[in-house]
C-alpha cells in the first residue's frame, strides 16, 4: 500500500508540475508574441520610411534641385548667353527672349517644376518660363513683388522657401529652390537658379513615389525644427509636429488623430520625411517585462523538469534495467552489420548516395563542358590566359607551333559550318570554334603551315558558300607563340572592318602596313561631328546636314575603325537621332518609321550608313518643321487672347511682343502667315470696335475716346474711323441716337 501511496503521490506532483510549467509557457508566449509584434512594426515602420525618403528624394527633390540645371546646360547657345549676360551686366532683347524659351521649354520638359526662372543679381531681373520680371521698376515689369525676396539672397548660398505668389488673381503657395548656377562668372554676378512647385503638387508628386505607403499612413515634410512643409491635409502646412520619441510612443496631431511618428533626413540634410502611422491602440513595449518573465519562465522550468527526472530515475528507470536484461544482443549476419530495427537505414544505401551523386557530378561536367570551353577560349584570345598543356577535361588539345585567328561576318548554319571545318586538313590543323563575348563566330586555328594557308583555304570554303548565302572572313595575323594569340583575334577584327569600305573580298588578311587611327583618338573627333550633325538638323539646314554626313563618312573611311568600333559608332548616330525625337516628346518609330538601333546595327556597307542617315535626317527635319508650325499657331492664339483681354490704350506691337518673349518682327510674321492679316490692321479693327460701342453708349467725348483707344490726335482717329465704317463720328452719333428712338416705342409696347 504504501508503494502504491508513493507512486500516487509522484503522478500527483507530475500533473501539478507540468500544469505550472504549462501555464507559465502561454503567458511567456503572450508576452513575446505581443513584444515580437511591437519590435516588427518598429523595424518595419524604420525601413518604409528610409524607402519612402530615398524614393522621394531621387524622383521629386533631387529633380527639382539638378533637373532644370542639367537640361539648361545642355542647350546649344545657353553656356555662352549666360556668360555674356553676366559680363556685361546687361541684356539685349533678343538674349532675353532666348533665355526666357530655354527656361519655358525645361519647365514644359521637367513634371517637378511649375516654373524656372534665372535671376541675374547685377541686372535685378528674372528670365523665366512666365517671362522676364524686373525687381526695380520697369516699363514692362510683370509680378515684380513675388521675386522681390530674391535681391536679399546671398549669390552663393542654396535656400528653400516657402512663398505665397500671386498667380490669376489668386495667391497660391509655393515651394522655391534658389541655388547658385554652376559657372565661373564675375564676382557679386552669380546668376542663381530658381525653380518653383507649387506645394499641392508637390505633394501629389511625393505621394506618387511613396508606393508602399499602407491605408490610413501619412507622410510629411519638415525641416529639422519640425515645421511642415508639405501634407496632404493643407490644414497641416505651417503646422509644428509634436515630438516623438525613439520607442513609438504615441502623439496627437493638430487634427486630433493619435499616431505613431517615424522620420528620415533626405539626402541634402534640409528636410525630414515623417511617417504617420495610425495608432491601434494595443501596442506596448514590453522589453523589460518580457525580460522577467523569460527568466522566472526558466527558472520554473529547470525546476520541473528536476522533478521529473528524478521521478523518472527513482520510478521507471530501475524497471526498464530490468528490462534490457531480457533482450538478447544483436549478431553479425553474414559479415554485415544488421540493424536492430527493421527500417534502419544500411551502409550500402550509403554507398548508392555516393555512386548516384558521382553520376550526377559527371553528367553536370558533360552539360556544362561546351560553356566552360568556351569562357576558356575567349579569356584566350583577350590575353587572360594562356595555354601550356591539352586539357581532355574541356577537349582542348593544340599539338602544332603556330595559331591564326579567324572572324566571322555572320553566323553560319550547321551545313556552312561543317563545310568550312572540312576545308582544313585534320591532319595538319586543330580549329577551335565558339563564339566570342560579342556573339560573334571565332576559330582559332592551330597549325604548322606559312600565314598565306589559312586564307588559301578559307577562299576556297567561300567559294562555295556563295551557293548558300556569303559569309566574310577577316583573317588575323600568325602567332608564332601562345602570348600573340590576343594580337591575331584583334587583327581579324580589323581586317574584317574592310567590308564596311567597298572591299568585298571574302577572306579579309590584315595588312600591318595600314596604318590605322586608334581607337581612342578617332571616337572623341567622330562624336563631335555626330553632335554638330544634331545641331545641324535642329537648325533645319537641309545642305549643311547632308555635307556634315558627307564629312563623317569621310572621316569613318580615312580612319578604318574597328569592327566593333564602327558598330558602335553606326550605334552611336542611332541614339542620337533617338534623342532628337524623345526630345521633342515623340517616338522614334513615328518619327522615323523603324527600330533605328535595330536597323543600324545590321548596315553592312558604309554607302547603306550614308543613305539611311540622311533619309532619317530628313525625317527628323520634316518632323520638326510640323512641330514649328503648331507653336507658330499656339503663338497667334495667345496673342489675340492677348489683344482682347487687354485695355486697347496699352496695346502696341511692342508691348505684345515682349508678353510673348519674342520680337516684334517675327509676331508680325508669324500673325500675317497664320490669319492672312497684318497685325497692324488687326490692332486698328479691334480699336474701331472698341470706339464704335463708346459712341453708341453716348457717355463719352470724341476726345475721350480718342485717348481711351491708344490714339492722341483726335484727327487721325476722326480720319482712320470714317475710313473704317464710311461715317464720321457726328454721323455715327446720330446714327445710334436714331437706332436708340426708334427701339425705345417698341420697348414701351411690349411692357403695356
């Protein structure tokens, strides 16, 4: 009795041990999960504001800063107007009005920006895409107040403002960069750079990078005392974040919304970027708690376990020696050791793996071979290694003394292959072929013949694939030793540049005697030509760009490039055609009507290159010349809305021209090509309209409305008026007086 008393009392303890144990386990596991999800919004909430920052930065604030600077630089003429400008502390007419269209063309090309200006310090004035404004009074001057806090800038400092510019009669809130214009200019005449983006679409540009913002998250952005610059509720903008501490303990806003704060710096270390993540209300931080319990936990659980085991040794293990002496010992069997189980895994199962993963192990060196063989071969022939012994591993075996290169013009077929491969004696030539890192065909042909045998051969080969399709060979000169290997595949690639220059020979052997420009002095003369080219075109000159093409082709053939060179260079004209057309916001299969790096890059003649170039310029001309006569239209519209939205005392060609930034003879032009009518006659029509409804009105003298339509001589308006409409203003008085009488009766009838 007193056993079984014993051995109740130890199950007893059992259950009530594990029972604790089992419950510490799911607090601990509570506290540790709610801690493990405290840590992971944390982490998570770091990282996504580190992205969103960098996101923005590269995409809004980087642009803004760099964008409208790159593209003005970029325009041909700009560097030297600017210098000039600044030089002479003055500018003419006609720099201002280029000016002011590089600026209008950058803004229209940069979706950051809504406005670009360049402020001139010595001269008090702007240039920009809405026009010149100057700081001191001006005859013209435009909305001088919303630029008046740039004369108080230092030239040389970088600034970010917040400004409320009049914009249509509204006041509108902008973000503005002011920063110095890279260039060497005269001292205290550091042109600046000023860019502005209104802050809603700042914003909206900012939101569009944030692309893993989750629902309910808002992001804003600070300067470093914690003033908001830009958010989504405009409520905020100006506002004073509250502070927020490093452990995510939650804040109010100003809107009264209890969030969770994380920011970032940006990249200048002007700004901050703030996430705003909603607060759930069921985050804690839990790190000294969990730390508690996780030792109380451990401590409670090597005491349960103690117990266990000593119940386990005084209880069961005594039993279970008991029982071990009945079970006999395993034997050996046939000289192999047998499992006590019958599931266990035998030796021999072991030796299998080892068999099986050999296996794969070959038949991996068996697919990969070809791959390797070739990687070997073209650090080869590039003079990253060297050959000193046969290989049966990669079956590359050279048993002769001499090597010789050989290039091929296009890949051939199988059929072409095998018939090339069988002109060449096996006995007395070992050929590598495999293709080199530019997928071209290569065979490195190993041999004891002269240097004339090789090309003897390949003619002969051909020959008879002129039956199949040509192939050209450029043959490199003989290696006598491994380390010349690099010089002959260099070689084969010059001599087959030949057949880009009317040399139509199949085999093409390299003649040491040419001598050919090198590489890096003939590319820099050769892009410089390809970007007069572009200027050219811009330009719309016809001749000059067909002479420019003639030059380049000149030049392409006195300097005999290489193969790949002159791919690049074909390549090279392609892109900058490209450039043109996704300058001027067009495709370039609209423009041209083809993949152009696709077409350039298979020409195989150099008289090809010279047509395709010209037909493309041409296309390019015509496509600009389109585009030139849609701004000419777009020019006449904003004039005549010019003209009607204005008093006709204060028009002039003059003061229309320098709304639109141009001279006053190309607007007449440009007015006369478009309507049909001269703009002088169009001003005096909209004048005599203007007079004719003052003097049906009745309200006003000849002389007032002499002075109220721009004229000053009374007689002249009197002369230009019965000219118009075949009246004299006395007769044109009686005349509406009459009509007046005559409407008043009608008018009493229809109230009765």
């Amino acid at each position: 009795m007193s056993g079984r008393r014993s051995v109740n009392l130890v199950s007893m303890w059992i259950v009530v041990i594990f029972s604790v144990i089992a419950v510490t386990l799911v607090a601990m596991l509570l506290l540790v999960y709610s801690s493990i999800l405290n840590q992971e919004l944390r982490f998570t909430l770091r990282e996504q504001i580190t992205v969103l920052a960098d996101n923005a930065d590269l995409q809004v604030m980087e642009p803004i800063r760099s964008e409208a600077v790159r593209r003005l630089t970029a325009k041909e003429g700009f560097s030297e107007t600017m210098q000039s400008v600044c030089a002479r502390q003055t500018a003419e007419s006609r720099e201002i009005r280029a000016l002011a269209g590089w600026c209008a063309e950058v803004n229209a090309a940069t979706s950051q920006t809504n406005r670009v200006d360049i402020y001139f310090p010595g001269q008090a004035m702007t240039v920009g895409s809405e026009g010149v404004r100057f700081l001191a009074d001006k005859k013209y001057a435009v909305q001088a107040s919303n630029y008046a806090f740039l004369s108080e800038l230092n030239p040389e400092d970088s600034v970010w403002m917040r400004r409320v510019m009049e914009e249509s009669g509204e006041e509108i809130p902008y973000i503005v960069y002011a920063g110095p214009f890279p260039g060497i200019f005269p001292a205290g005449a550091n042109p600046m750079v000023v860019v502005s983006v209104q802050e809603e679409k700042l914003h909206e540009l900012i939101q569009k990078s944030l692309r893993t913002l989750n629902e309910g998250d808002r992001v804003f952005l600070t300067d470093f005392e914690g003033v908001v610059w830009s958010a989504q509720d405009p409520s905020l903008v100006g506002a004073q974040l509250p502070l927020a501490d490093s452990t995510l303990e939650a804040v109010h806003l100003l809107d009264g919304e209890q969030v969770l704060l994380v920011e970032s710096g940006d990249s200048t270390g002007r700004f901050t970027y703030v996430l705003a993540h909603p607060d759930r209300g069921w985050l804690r931080n839990y790190d000294s708690a969990v730390s508690l319990w996780v030792m109380l936990c451990v401590a409670l659980l090597c005491a349960g376990m103690i117990g266990v085991l000593w119940v386990l040794m005084t209880n069961y293990a005594r039993p279970m020696r008991r029982l071990m002496r009945h079970i006999p010992e395993t034997g050996r069997e046939n000289g192999l050791i047998t499992s006590p189980s019958e599931n266990f895994t035998q030796i021999e199962t072991a030796l299998e793996d080892m068999t099986r993963y050999r296996e794969e192990r070959e038949r991996f060196l068996i697919q990969s071979r070809p791959a390797l063989r070739s990687a070997w071969l073209n650090c080869l022939v590039s003079g990253e290694a060297t050959y000193t012994a046969p290989m049966p591993q990669l079956d590359i075996a050279f048993p002769h003394p001499f090597f010789q290169a050989v290039l091929l013009s296009a890949r051939p077929s199988e059929e072409q292959e095998r018939l090339i491969l069988d002109s060449f004696p096996a006995a007395s030539f070992t050929i590598a072929a495999f293709d080199s890192r530019e997928k071209e065909r290569v065979y490195l042909i190993n041999h004891a013949q002269d240097e004339k045998a090789v090309p003897a051969l390949l003619q002969k080969a051909g020959e008879k694939l002129e039956e199949t399709g040509g192939i050209s060979f450029g043959v490199g000169i003989l290696a006598a030793t491994g380390d010349m290997i690099p010089a002959s595949f260099r070689c084969a690639r010059r001599a087959l540049s030949s057949r880009y220059f009317d040399q139509k020979s199949v085999v093409c052997v390299f003649d040491p005697s040419v001598v050919h420009m090198k590489s890096e002095d003939a590319l820099p003369q050769l892009i410089a030509q390809l970007y007069n080219l572009t200027g050219l075109i811009r330009r719309q000159s016809v001749e000059e760009v067909d002479k420019a093409i003639d030059s380049l082709v000149s030049q392409l053939k006195e300097s005999v490039p290489s193969l790949s060179l002159m791919r690049s260079i074909m390549l090279l004209a392609a892109a900058f055609l490209c450039k043109s057309a996704y300058d001027m916001k067009n495709a370039p299969e609209d423009v041209y009507g083809d993949d152009l790096m696709n077409v350039y890059y298979h020409i195989e003649d150099i008289n090809e290159f010279s047509a395709r170039l010209k037909r493309d310029s041409g296309a390019l001309n015509a496509c600009l010349s389109r585009e030139s006569s849609e701004n000419n239209r777009s020019l006449v519209q904003y004039a005549i809305h010019h003209i009607h939205s204005m008093p006709p005392s204060e028009l002039s060609l003059q003061s229309i021209a320098d709304a639109l930034s141009i001279s006053t003879g190309h607007l007449s032009r440009v007015f006369h090509q478009e309507t049909g009518k001269k703009l002088v006659d169009y001003l005096q029509e909209v004048r005599m309209k203007y007079a004719a409804r003052l003097l049906s009105q009745g309200e006003m003298t000849n002389e007032q409305i002499c002075e109220a339509i721009g004229y000053s001589r009374p007689q002249y308006f009197s002369a230009k008026f019965k000219e118009y409409y075949g009246l004299t203003l006395t007769e044109y008085r009686r005349k509406c007086r009459y009509e007046n009488r005559m409407d008043q009766p009608e008018t009493a009838a229809d109230g009765q």
